[in-house]
C-alpha cells in the first residue's frame, strides 16, 4: 500500500504561527484588562453631573482635580434639552469623601485651548456630596476676556497719543511748570507763582514791609510808653511817693482827732475848767483844719500829676 493514505501532520510553522496568535491576543487581552483597571472602570464609582452653558474643550476621559490630584474622570458630555451642557463625571468611591454639599465646581479655559475642571471644599465637615448630584459649575474662559482686553489696550494707547500730542494735556502741564519755574527765579519767586502776576506780588510785599514799620513803631511806642509809667522819673514812682505823704497826713489828723476824742472825755470829766479846755479844742481844731488843707493839697497835686484818672480818687470826711 501506498503512504497517500496517511494522515497530514501539520507544518511545525504553522503550530508556532498559531502559538504566537494566541500569544498576542492574551497579551492585547491583559494591556486591556490593565488599562480599564487602572483607569478605574472595574472600581465602584458615584455619579456626579455638572451642568455648564457651554462645554466646548470638554472631552470624555478629562480628569476632574482636586488640590492638583484627580479624583473623578468624565464619561460622555450631554446636551441637554434646555441647552445647557451635561457633563457626567464618575468619582470613585475611595475619593467621593473629598467632595461636600458645599464644594463648588469650575470649569476653565486657558489662552492656549486647554480646558480643565476643578473642585473646591471650603468645610470639609459639611455632609457628603449625595450620589447622582446635579451641580452648576462656575465658567471662566480666559479666551473670551481677549477681545475687551484690546478694546481697553487700544483706547489706552488712543489716551495715551492724545496726551503726548504737541497740543495735549501733557505738553500743556510741561508748558506751565516752565513757566512756573521760570516764575520761581524771578525777582518776586514763589509770590509770583501764587498770585500769577508781579503787580500783586509786589503789592504784598509793599504791605507786610509796612505792616513790619508800624509794628516797629508800636515796639517804640510801647518801650516809651513803659519809661514814662514805671521810669524812675515816671507817673508810677510820683504817684506812690505821693500816696505815701497823704498816708501820713492822714495819720497826723488821725492822731488829732484821737486827741480831740481824749480832750472831750476830759471835758467830760472836767466841767468845772470849760474855759481852758475850749481854748485847747480852739488850738486843736487850728492844727486839724491845718492838716486836712495840707490833704487837700496832695489830693489835688496827685490829680494833677495822675494823668489817667476822671474823677477824684480820694475824698475827705
């Protein structure tokens, strides 16, 4: 018989070609499995929905960060029927503890395109942030400031040219501090620069230079004025020498008087001899009319001399 009859083995190739097959297809398998593991899609997961006006830079697989780490990953974007963007986050459930009922979301976009979501915990001691929440996230789009940014850069530089123009603001303000410095070093200096012109400079000085002659005149005024009153040849002095001899008259009639007082308690006592004490009261009377002339005299010679007085300052009895 003939070996056609027997079965074909198969090429060693081929079994090596198969291995190398299967090989491939569980390693593919395995990177696979890894990756969805390691990007959490075997792990449990809370569900957590932001809703913006626009999610443009939005993509699925963006990380949701918190302090810099992320904790969640977007799974799919919807448009919702009221127009607003839903944005359906996952958060593992190892990580759902960091956000609160009082976290605030945001959504932000760079000059360069790139799109980044963040949350914030301000009390970490709120209660957790429940499954399935619904948040509103705050926008800012650097991008979209762009266009008032050179609307205000442009009229800066638009104010900026008008005021260095040769008839602008600037070359006006130049303009008078030059002639307020030329002012300065001239014969009136700051005065002139006060009033704006030489004529009421000049009349202000003319003023306070008479204003400083009258002072000095009342300054010499005033020094002769003092000479005359407390000089030693001055009122003062006279008028105390004066006073001190119109003490003493008075204290001459004074004692004439006690005297007199003495005199008539003797009369009293003494009734017999009237004759000889009235020739004694008619001597006693003399020296007091005496006295009380010689009063009268000081008085009206400190009247005279005090210059000050309207009115007789003493009287006598």
């Amino acid at each position: 018989m003939s070996d056609d009859s027997a079965p074909a083995r198969p090429d060693p190739m081929e079994r090596k070609a198969l291995a190398l097959l299967v090989l491939l297809a569980v390693l593919v398998a395995g990177a696979v499995t890894y990756v969805l593991y390691a990007r959490g899609a075997f792990e449990a997961a809370q569900r957590l929905v932001l809703i913006v006006d626009d999610a443009e830079g939005v993509t699925v697989g963006m990380d949701l960060s918190f302090s810099g780490f992320p904790i969640g990953r977007v799974r799919r974007v919807q448009l919702a029927d009221d127009g607003t963007a839903r944005i359906v986050i996952d958060v593992p459930l190892r990580e759902a503890h960091r956000l609160r009922e009082s976290s605030v979301f945001t959504l932000t976009r760079g000059l360069l395109g790139t799109t980044h979501i963040r949350a914030f915990t301000g009390i970490p001691t709120d209660p957790p942030l429940p499954p399935d929440a619904e948040r509103r996230a705050l926008v800012g789009d650097a991008a979209a400031e762009l266009p008032r940014l050179v609307s205000d850069t442009r009229r800066l530089v638009q104010n900026l040219t008008e005021l260095a123009a040769a008839d602008g603001a600037a070359a006006q303000t130049l303009a008078n501090l030059r002639d307020a410095s030329a002012r300065l070093q001239g014969p009136q200096g700051a005065l002139g620069v006060l009033f704006g012109n030489d004529t009421d400079a000049r009349k202000l000085v003319a003023a306070i230079e008479r204003t400083n002659a009258l002072l000095a005149r009342l300054d010499s005024l005033a020094a002769q004025a003092e000479r005359q009153a407390f000089g030693a040849q001055g009122l003062v002095p006279e008028a105390q020498a004066t006073l001190a001899q119109i003490n003493a008259a008075l204290a001459e009639a004074r004692a004439s008087l006690q005297r007199i007082d003495a005199i008539l308690a003797d009369g009293q006592a003494i009734a017999g001899n009237l004759r000889g004490a009235s020739d004694e009261l008619a001597t006693l009377r003399a020296e007091v009319d005496a006295n009380l002339r010689k009063v009268s005299r000081m008085i009206d010679e400190v009247n005279r001399r005090w210059p000050f007085a309207r009115e007789p300052a003493l009287e006598l009895p």
